[in-house]
C-alpha cells in the first residue's frame, strides 16, 4: 500500500471532491481528511492511499502542482514517522569507596 500525502487543499474540501479529483489516475483505497477537531474543516491537508506506487506516481505526475478549487495541490509519497529519537537516559552515578 501506498500513502500519499495531498496539500494545499481549501477548508471546504470533502473526501468526495478528492475522490473524484484522485480517482481519475487510480484506484483509491482510502481517504483521510485531517480537520480540525473543533470547527470541522479541513486542516489544508489529507492522506490517500492506493495500492501500487506506480498509481501514486501516476497521481503525482498529473495532479502535483496543479489548482483544484482555487489552490495550487502539492503531492506527494508520504514519509513512514521518523523513528523516535531516544529520549535522555539516566545514568548512574559510579559509587567511590571510600
């Protein structure tokens, strides 16, 4: 599976507006809009995935760049998270005797 990171979208787009965008180049197996939690519009950004590279690349080569409902699209392969960093380790003191 693939995921495709979708940004410059308005705060009005809905999935089924990506759906009939995206859907032209692939087959889409999902769509996430992230919004906002307390006024339910889209944060500017969503995540498809489909399940060959070569449909995302397909998308990215038709749509990266272009306008879609007034605003210039940037697309492209999403990032697996970056592994944690590790965070401070605790060290012991070294005992002395004395």
């Amino acid at each position: 599976m693939t995921k495709l990171f979708v940004g410059g979208l308005r705060p009005d787009v809905s999935e089924m507006d990506l759906a009939m965008l995206i859907g032209l180049y692939c087959t889409i197996e999902t769509i996430k809009v992230v919004r906002d939690r307390a006024t339910h519009k889209c944060k500017g950004y969503a995540f498809v995935e489909m399940l060959k590279v070569e449909d995302a690349q397909k998308v990215i080569s038709n749509l990266n760049g272009e306008t879609f409902k007034g605003n210039v699209l940037n697309i492209k392969i999403s990032e697996e998270e970056p592994p944690k960093k590790p965070g401070f380790q605790k060290f012991a003191a070294k005992r002395t005797s004395k």
